[in-house]
C-alpha cells in the first residue's frame, strides 16, 4: 500500500496510514484509537457551539482506510462514544448506515474511559466490547498506555501529536508515539515496548 509507512514491532508488521490508523496486514486487522463518535452533539447538548458534520466525516475516515486496506477485522483502541449524550438520533442513524456499508467487517471494541460513561455501542452495531488488554499475535491492544508482560502495547487515549512550524505558524500531526513513559501508581517508567496511536478525530 503506497499511502502507508511500513514498519515492525515485535515481529509484527504495521502500516501507519494518513487516516490516522494501523493496519495490521497478516492478521487483515485496521486498528483505531480514539474515534469519540458523536464529539461534537455532545458538546452542542451541553450548550457549546461546535460545527455539525464531525460524525459523518469520522465515519468517512473509517470507511477510507477499510477501503484502501480491504480489513476484515476493526479494533478500536477505546472511546468509540464520545458520551452518553452522543447517543442523539442523527449519531446513531449515521452509525447504522456506515455500518450496513460495512456488514461483513468484524469490529471490536477495547474499552477506554470514555465508554465508561458512554455504555458499550448499541447491540445492532454488532460491536463485541471487550476489556483491555487484547491480545493479537505479539501484541497488546490497549486504551491505556500501560505495560503487559511478554506483549508490545499499542494504545490509544494520549492523543500524541507532532507540532511543525515555527513561532508565527503552527500545526499539530498525530502520530504513532513509542517508547513512552507511563505511570504505574505515582512512578512513571519508561516503557520501550509501548507505543500509542494517533486519535481518529
């Protein structure tokens, strides 16, 4: 695939894609951290003007990088539901529709904080919710940043990004952080064999 960056970790190949997803092309599997579906209802239903249209493009995203990887299998790395409140009947609508475009996709969801509160998808999505962490080949597949003994860790929730620019102009672009510091109790420790996806949003 021409519009991915290759590489391995811990004997497993990755594809970084500018959806701002992973895939995962000896398991078919694309994986996705951080999707907050229904962000910005959320934040209209709580009195802040936000753009509408956020879900459908998100949705857009998603569908973009099942298509160009042919996946069989979609894991989202925690927060599909932004929050209880991004259950509005336009959200949920936008949801069955992408999901009847991809019937056939396997998808799972690995807890994060923000389903929580949200509540695991609604049952017709046919979204298997499971706690973290998920165990793929050699993989982890976390929310949280954390260690799992005898696995490399990929997760969601950091949001990381890369500033560019100078003083008068700045961009941020998320990218695959590794090799982070995480927090067991109130130590952090350098953790090499982590590293943490973009956020889909």
């Amino acid at each position: 695939m021409a519009r991915a960056l290759e590489l391995a970790l811990a004997g497993e190949r990755l594809e970084l894609m500018h959806e701002r997803a992973v895939f995962l092309p000896d398991h078919a599997t694309l994986l996705v951290a951080d999707a907050h579906i229904g962000k910005a209802v959320s934040f209209r239903r709580l009195g802040v003007p936000v753009p509408r249209g956020t879900t459908t493009e998100t949705l857009a995203t998603l569908s973009a990088a099942v298509d160009a990887t042919g996946a069989e299998r979609l894991i989202f790395l925690g927060d599909f539901l932004h929050s209880a409140r991004a259950r509005a009947d336009a959200t949920l609508d936008a949801l069955t529709r992408w999901r009847e475009r991809h019937v056939g996709l396997r998808l799972t969801l690995v807890r994060g904080n923000h389903d929580l509160h949200a509540g695991d998808p609604p049952k017709a999505l046919g979204i298997d919710a499971v706690c973290e962490p998920l165990r793929l080949g050699a993989l982890a597949l976390c929310h949280h940043p954390q260690t799992v003994e005898g696995a490399y860790v990929l997760a969601g929730h950091a949001h990381p990004c890369v500033v560019l620019g100078g003083r008068a102009q700045e961009t941020g672009c998320g990218c695959l952080a590794s090799g982070l510091p995480t927090r067991r109790g109130r130590r952090s420790a350098c953790c090499p064999r982590l590293a943490v996806s973009p956020a889909c949003i």
